[in-house]
C-alpha cells in the first residue's frame, strides 16, 4: 500500500474495504498475524474524515530498520471526502505526538512503536520534492522519509533549528513574515493565532485571515501585474500564460521568520514563486495554467507542502525542535527556489509570540474566579442561584488536523 506521511495527524490507518477510489486494501481476514482489538475509532480532518477499528499487526521496513514490529493500525471501514479521485495512496500514516491520536492519546503511534522496539532514536526528517512541476503529476517523482536520524545527502548547507513550543502538533514560534524583503509589520502573535504548525499532510501555505489578507495586498502591491483578479488569489479561479513565458519572474520571494534555539536569534526560510505559483494544467497547445498556493485558515498557520517542497525538514523529538535545511531537489530549471538564511536578533518582536496562558496564570485566574463564585454564593445563599459562568467551559479539539486530504489537488 502507499502511505500518505502525515505530520499533521497521529493515526496509521489503512483502507480496510474495497472503495472506489483506492487500488487496493486491506483485507484483514487474509492476515495471519492482524489482531482485532475492537475498539471503534474515528478520525476528523478539516477536510475529509474516516470510520473505522483498531487492531495491531506485524510491519517491516524494507530499507535501514532490521526486524518486525507490532504497531497499532486502523483499518478504515468508511470514509467522507478522504480518498479523493486519482489519489495514489491508500493509508496514511500519522507522525505527529500522542496527544493528537484518536480515540485517545493512550493509543501508541506508529513512530513512538517503533523508536520503543526497534531502539531508533526519537527523530525523523522528511524531503519532499515536486517544486515547479504539475500539480496533477505522474506520481513517480518522489523524496524521503528517514526514520530514526538525518540523512547528509538530502540537504545542502547548516540545518537550522527551532524550538516544539507544543507536543501535540508540531507548533512552532513564528515571529514576522517579508514580501519582497518588506515586513508585514503585523504583531507577531497574529503569526501564531491561535497555533502554527508544521504539516506535510497540509496541501499549501495556509495563513491566518488578517495575515492572509495583509500579506495578498503586498503581493499584489510587489508583482509586475496591473490588474489581477480576486478569484486568483482566493483559489476560484487560475492564472493562465503562454507556455513560452515564466510568470515566477512577475512575483516577490517570501520569507517567514522563526525563533532559533537561541531565542535572543531568529532564521528565516524563504520561497521563491517557483513554490507558490504552482502550474496545474495545461490548455491546449500554447496555455500553462497555474494556481495561488496560499490559502486562508480560520485556526492556524500551517507551513504545508507549498512551504516543504523546498526544504529538508528534521522532525527532532529527542530534543523538542524541527530543523530546516535547503533541500537539494528544491530546483527548477536548475535554480534553487528555496533559501535559509540567518542569524537575526529578536530585538524587534516581543519575546514570546505564542498566545499561551501559562500553568501560573491559570491558577490565578482559577483562585479569583472561584472568589467570585464565592462571593455571589454568600449572597444569594442559594446554590441554583450561581451563575453559569463560574463553570470553566470546555471544547473538544476533535478535528487532528488542517487538512490532511494531503495535497488534495496535489498528487505526486
């Protein structure tokens, strides 16, 4: 079976019954080894969702990892919107932390399996090639994923690292973002509301809405084009050259600015338009058709595979950091479309940008609530009495992930 990789989610699933869109499955009765452990699952992403039951089975990596091991697994019985038309997997394969795995976080992922078992160390590092080709490509050019370390000849230069802020996804602190080499000017934490994770199961670069627009008029504002449409850059609609002409040169180079381990430092990693003018498909003989490859999200800042395409990514759980080096298949007519770059001083953003309440203020907050609640009980003395906003509320975090559909439109 292929295997959609994941950071954005923490179920391994496969498809586990015959369904239109999937080459194949797996059957489970033909198993030898599969064991049920009945116990229903369900998985909700912002786009799509499945149904299925957990069970564990045998697994073998081919290449690097000696021995079998026995991991969790989903066998996926029903799905809404997940396995799309002329996608070339039929499992995905969640990477992200614990805490994210369904039905609850006592469920152990594939990862944390196989670093328990096999004695890997807790990293992996993911390359994914593909910048400048069709979005609807063959499905033949690929990238890797190494499990247990970091492999020298996937990425070119240092590798630069910035600290996990959160278990759970893989959040990071993002600090400002350039168009052109011009900032945004935006208060950082607007960068990080209410999260910002690093996410291959994420097709583009997804920003917040007041990011998203700010940084869509200083596109517009910096590209050699007169006159664009409002479709293009809210996805309802393409950009259409002649084949002759390379419209990358008509757009600025973004960069995103993260907070180094050193956190007094900053790095910054930037695509060119290579990555985020992505062409699509072609009309007729003459016509090449591209795609904006930035959207806007309601609850997150997600550096997905728009962003990826051009970097080694180092997923170090060991020591609670994601690292990022240019990645050497991030070429296109043989120019690299991705760069890093730094150090930075911080000396111009606050010091922390993640909108997070602390365990501290918590208690505070905790203690006069409940003098509050106190006081309105002396006064009214009777129980019913007491308002209902002295109950903390609660919201359950069902949907895992952004949109892990992966690549909804961009099958490799």
């Amino acid at each position: 079976l292929n295997i959609l990789v994941d950071t954005g989610s923490s179920n391994f699933a496969v498809a586990g019954v015959p369904d239109p869109d999937v080459t194949s499955y797996f059957n489970t009765d033909l198993s030898s080894t599969y064991r049920p452990q009945g116990i229903d699952v369900t998985v909700k992403y912002s786009q799509g969702s499945w149904t299925g039951v957990l069970g564990t089975d045998v697994i073998t990596i081919p290449k690097g990892i000696d021995g079998s091991y026995t991991i969790n697994i989903a066998v996926i019985l029903e799905s809404e919107d997940f396995f799309l038309p002329g996608v070339k997997w039929q499992g995905i394969l969640g990477l992200a932390y614990n805490a994210l795995a369904k039905p609850s976080s006592s469920v152990e992922t594939f990862f944390d399996s196989l670093v328990r078992q096999a004695r890997i160390p807790n990293i992996f590092s993911l390359q994914m090639c593909g910048a400048g080709l069709p979005v609807s490509g063959s499905g033949t050019n690929g990238g890797s994923l190494v499990l247990g370390g970091i492999e020298p000849s996937l990425y070119k230069g240092d590798i630069w690292y910035t600290p996990i802020k959160e278990e759970w996804y893989y959040q990071v602190e993002i600090l400002k973002l350039e168009v052109g080499g011009q900032n945004l000017e935006l208060d950082c934490r607007e960068y990080n509301a209410d999260k910002a994770i690093v996410d291959s199961g994420t097709t583009l670069l997804r920003l917040p809405q007041k990011v998203f627009i700010a940084l869509v008029q200083a596109i517009a504002r910096m590209s050699l084009i007169q006159e664009f449409s409002s479709g293009f850059w809210t996805g309802s609609q393409l950009a259409c050259w002649d084949k002759t002409e390379r419209p990358w040169s008509l757009f600025p180079k973004l960069s995103i600015y993260l907070r180094d381990e050193n956190s007094s430092r900053s790095f910054r990693i930037s695509i060119l338009p290579q990555l985020y003018i992505q062409p699509i498909l072609g009309i007729g003989e003459n016509l090449q058709c591209y795609r904006f490859g930035i959207s806007s999200s309601s609850n997150a800042l997600v550096i997905g595979a728009t962003v990826m395409e051009g970097f080694y990514v180092i997923f170090d759980r060991a020591q609670r950091r994601v690292g990022f080096a240019v990645s050497p298949c991030a070429e296109v007519d043989g120019s690299p479309v991705s760069e890093i770059e730094g150090p930075f001083t911080t000396a111009d953003v606050a010091s922390n940008c993640v909108s997070s309440v602390s365990f501290q203020e918590l208690w505070i907050a905790s203690y006069a609530l409940m003098s509050l609640c106190g006081v309105i009980l002396l006064v009214l003395i009777i129980r019913p009495f007491i308002p209902s906003r002295c109950q903390h509320p609660y919201t359950d975090n069902d949907v895992v992930n952004d949109e892990s559909s992966l690549v909804r439109h961009r099958w490799k």
